[in-house]
C-alpha cells in the first residue's frame, strides 16, 4: 500500500510543464519496473530538478535518473539530490573525454558514480612508503606462452567487494595467497580480508597500513607470511572507517615468502604471471572508476600508483596485447569484476609496483632460502673439556634460558649467518644471562668474498665456522645499529659500528657420534650450529622426522638446541631460520642416532 501511495504522489508530481515531458515520462517508465519506496522517493526527488537546471542539461538528467534506478539509490531530501546530480555530471563530463579517447573500450556511469571525487578516492588507497626489493627470478626461455589466463586453469577465487573502505591493498594480497593456494596445493580458500585489514592497523611492523585509509599490499602480504591467515568466515569482512580492532581466528594458511619488483619490464612480468601465478599490481585508478568493458589504453601522465589489483593474465585481441585484472569492487563492476588493459606500454603505471606471494617454492629457489655452502677442507679441533657420563637423557636449552628468537632468514641463502649468530646469543644466554639481539647483515657483509673467511657469498651461501671465526677476530654489531636486509646489495661492511659480542674460540668438529658426543656437547656447552639436508623439510608441520638415506647433501645451517624422546623415539631439537609461522613454532625435531638429514657431519661451536 505503501508503494501504491508512493505512485499515486508521482502521477500529481509528474503532470508539469510540456518542456518537462520527457524528464516526466522517463520517470513513469522507471516507475514501472517497481523500484523499492526509497527509490522511487529518489526518482521523484531528481525529476523537480528539472525546476532547477537549464534545459541544455537534461540529457544529463536523463541519466541521473537511470542511474538511480539502476544503482537502487536512496537520497534523503532534494538538496542532497542537487549534490549527487552535480557528481554524476562531473562524471559524464569525464566519461566522455574517456570513451572519445579510447575506442577500445567502453566507459559509463558506474556505482560511484555519484561520489565527489574526494569520496571516491576512498577505493584509491595506496599509502605510499618506502618499499624493498626483490630480484626477479629468472624462467627457462621460451617458457611462457603467448596467451595464458588463470581464470581458465583453476588458479583464481570469486571476486569479492571491498565497500566504503580504502581496502583494496588487502582484497588484492588476500586474492593473491588464494590463487597461490589454489594453484599449488588445490585448496579453494576463503580467506579472511578483515583479520588483515584489523591486524596490522596502525601496527608498527607494518608501517603503511592504516585500515580503511589504505596502505600497501607488500606489508599485507608480509603479515600473511609472519601470522597465516583464517578464513572469512571466522572474521567476517565490514567496510565501516572505524579503528579496527584485531579479529583473528584459526589459522588455516600461510605463505614462504613474499617478492617485491619495481618498474618491471612487461615481458618479464608475462613470465612472472604465467610460472608463479597471479600477482598484485598497483595502478592509477581514475579512469578504472567508469570502466565498462573493453582493453583500456589510455595513456595518462599521473601515474602516481593509488590501487591494488590482482593480475591473473594475459591475451589479445584484434592484434591489441592486454592483460587481465581482477578487481574488489564486485562481479557487477567492468567484465564480470575483471577490467583488461593494454599490454607494453605501461598503461596506468601497472608494471611499477609488483608484488608476489610465495606458497610454494621450487627446488632452486629452495636452495636459495638455505645457503650452507662448504667452500673449505672441514676441521677437527679440539673440542671443549667437560665431565663425561652426567649429561641427562633429555634436555631442552628452550626450558633453561638458553635459546633467542626465531628469526628469519627470508629469500636469502643466509641460513649459514643465522645459525652461527643464532650460537652466539645462545652462549652469552647460556653462560652470562644476557638477551643480545646480534646483527646477521654484520657478519653477511663483513665475510663477503673475503678469502680469510672462505669467501662466504652473501644471499649465495657460506658457512658458519667462517662467521663464528670473523666474530673471534673483530666481534660483532647489534641488530638494531645494522638491521637485517635479504635484498641488501654486496659489499657493505660498516666497520665503524659498535661491536657488542665477541667470542674467544670457534670450534669445528665432524662426524660426531649423536649417541655420546653430540648430546654431551649440547648439554655442557650450549646449543651449536649444525649443516643438515633441508631438501625434505620444506613442507613439515610438525613430529619427528626419521627420513633415512645412505648419503646426504649438506645444504642448510640451524641451530641443535636440544634433545629428547617420545613414544620410544629419540629425538634432537633444532632452531631454524624460516619464522615462527613455519614447523613448530620455528623448530623441528629430527630421530636421533640415525644420523637423519646428517646432523652429526658438521657442527661449529662458539666459545665465548
């Protein structure tokens, strides 16, 4: 009835002047198609600008009330009208220009339409700071086909809508851990944007992101890679501007690592899309905010970056190269929630700000996340005295203060510094109570290519007993005075900072036996380096590992920190160098007494 009433006040508005006629009978038309109440309240609103406007604007008007219908817009009295009419002509204005300067595609009124442009600048949220880099991989020649969409080989999830919220750098780092998921291990995930949104608002370890006033997609995708992620529905997504308050739920995926490129050239980056999967990409969104359907190809001179898609392919059509994006503003926007822009020619800045999650690495990027690198003849020194025969049948240095943060190493084959630095902390822990937090990119640089400590190679791999004797010979910096940088060019030794560690001996020994020997070193000495096999380690989650195999490569540097037994089973405890999101909290266990993965075939000491 109300409705009825509604239309009874329409037909009394709608019989005016004759210059008002076709404003009239578009809104008896539209009326027709039984609109909600607010609606037609909107409709009826609009038409008695007619009173208002030139009759040179009433093409526009037209429009505006088409637009209405359309879009189900409800406004609240006819000078909020008056506003939004003003908006949409703005937006036709620039429609216009678009679709006169662009033939390949088609642009038109959109949902926001009817937003000043400060309001709908809210879904332009990149919150510039300063990034790190990342090398971009290199792929086989001839690898990459010409045309490769992952819409067709089950590689992207559904579109999703990221509201009146400056999100897109979280719907974009979101999306692509989905793909990654879905490409390499076939799980179909619906993760949760709002954990990601809520959990590194205003964090300081993730210094851009700021909720709903944007930020960036790199620091999304690294709180992924420290925390996992839960799914959507244990932390449902809201588009609300209020300060986000932490809403976590169980862990149900997470990433190995994460890349970022700048200014990447666009056949490099059709190799990066085609052999790791869809990526994120930030691009100047103006012109994407009236995108129809078509290859834009505009060329713009702001390309200042101020949005996140997820880039899932690659195409052409009629001799025009494209690429294909997947937006967070609904599969009603562009082509089904997708938009296509043409390719080579940095269109919309899209090749200057890449960014990649990683979930599942390939076996050379596998060795690259290790670094043990035996460069020299191996040692046998002598080894500590300590009294034989009082060493307990299990022990842990975790439960006795004798043990410091996972860390983590990052795409870097620095595992070789981590485990040395990581044995140092531990014997200042174990032998004078002091919690040192000791700077991995000190002893990374300063033994860079220098014969004197073997030549150790940087992010290429090294070993420990080079970094345990350089700390011997000239100590080493605090973390905070020469922060850890995985993308750190080489050399950079900075001898002038101040050394807060030292140690007196660095001892080597090989092929210990693990029944006595090893286990009375740990216990009287403290934790130690070790090289093992990580080959098969890649994916662990948790138990003890008893793979055994008549020869293993050495490949990997982590710290021995204990041993135990379970069920039956003797086992070592190690500390590795891939975060805590990784293994049990960062370590893991391997059988003991059978030399799995090779623990006992070297092991450096520090002696403090």
């Amino acid at each position: 009835m109300q409705l009825v009433a509604v239309l009874a006040l329409a037909f009394l508005l709608l019989s005016g002047a004759a210059d008002k006629t076709s404003i009239n009978d578009t809104v008896s038309n539209l009326l027709k198609k039984r609109p909600s109440t607010k609606v037609v309240k909107a409709l009826l609103l609009a038409s008695n600008l007619s009173d208002y406007v030139d009759e040179s604007e009433f093409d526009d008007l037209h429009e505006f009330l088409h637009y209405i219908a359309t879009y189900n817009r409800q406004y609240r009295n006819l000078a909020e009208v008056r506003q939004k009419f003003k908006a949409v002509q703005r937006a036709l204005k620039f429609i216009k220009m678009l679709n006169e300067k662009n033939p390949l595609a088609k642009f038109g009124l959109t949902e926001r339409s009817d937003r000043p442009r400060t309001h709908r600048q809210r879904h332009h949220d990149m919150n510039l700071t300063a990034r790190t880099r990342s090398p971009l991989p290199e792929f086989p020649n001839n690898s990459t086909p010409e045309t490769y969409n992952w819409r067709d080989h089950e590689g992207v999830t559904s579109v999703k809508k990221q509201g009146d919220c400056e999100s897109s750098y979280v719907f974009a780092a979101v999306a692509a851990v989905e793909s990654q998921w879905l490409i390499y291990k076939k799980d179909y995930w619906d993760l949760s944007e709002n954990q990601v949104l809520s959990c590194t608002y205003n964090n300081p370890e993730y210094k851009s992101c700021k909720g709903c006033l944007g930020g960036l997609a790199s620091d999304a995708l690294s709180y992924i890679k420290a925390r996992g992620i839960t799914e959507e529905s244990e932390s449902g997504y809201n588009d609300h501007f209020l300060p986000p308050v932490c809403s976590k739920g169980p862990v149900v995926a997470t990433i190995n690592a994460t890349k970022s490129w700048q200014n990447v050239d666009e056949e490099k980056l059709r190799s990066v899309v085609y052999n790791i999967g869809p990526v994120v990409v930030t691009v100047q969104a103006d012109v994407l905010e009236f995108y129809k359907q078509g290859i834009i190809s505009i060329q713009l001179t702001d390309l200042v970056p101020n949005h996140s898609l997820l880039l899932v392919g690659y195409g052409e059509e009629n001799g025009r190269k494209y690429w294909i994006l997947k937006t967070s503003w609904g599969a009603h926007y562009g082509e089904d929630g997708y938009v296509r822009i043409e390719r080579g020619f940095n269109v919309l800045g899209l090749a200057r700000q890449v960014d990649a999650a990683i979930v599942d690495l390939s076996i050379e990027e596998f060795k690259r996340y290790n670094g043990y690198k035996r460069t020299s003849a191996r040692r046998n020194d002598p080894l500590p005295s300590f009294q034989s025969g009082s060493t307990p049948d299990a022990f842990d240095w975790r439960e006795n203060k004798g043990v410091s943060p996972v860390k983590n190493q990052d795409f870097c084959g620095s595992c070789y510094a981590f485990g040395a630095v990581a044995a140092i902390e531990s014997q200042y822990l174990v032998k004078k109570g002091q919690e040192l937090d000791l700077s991995e990119e000190d002893v990374l640089q300063c033994t860079y290519n220098v014969p004197e400590y073997d030549n150790n190679n940087g992010c290429e791999g090294g070993e420990p007993e080079a970094v345990l004797r350089y700390v011997r010979d000239h100590g080493v910096a605090a973390e905070k005075t020469d922060p850890y940088n995985p993308d750190a060019d080489f050399p950079n030794c900075k001898k002038d900072e101040p050394v807060v560690a030292n140690l007196s001996q660095a001892i080597q020994a090989n092929n210990v036996d693990e029944a006595v020997l090893l286990r009375d070193i740990v216990y009287h000495v403290g934790p130690v380096a070790v090289a093992v096999d990580a080959t098969t380690i890649q994916e662990y989650n948790g138990g003890i590992v008893s793979t055994t195999q008549d020869e293993w490569k050495l490949n990997h540097a982590v710290l021995l920190v204990g041993y135990g037994e379970e069920d039956g089973t003797k086992y070592w405890v190690l500390k590795n160098s891939w975060d805590t999101t990784w293994g049990e909290n960062g370590f893991f266990r391997i059988e003991r007494e059978k030399n799995v993965l090779g623990i006992g075939e070297e092991i450096d000491i520090a002696i403090l």
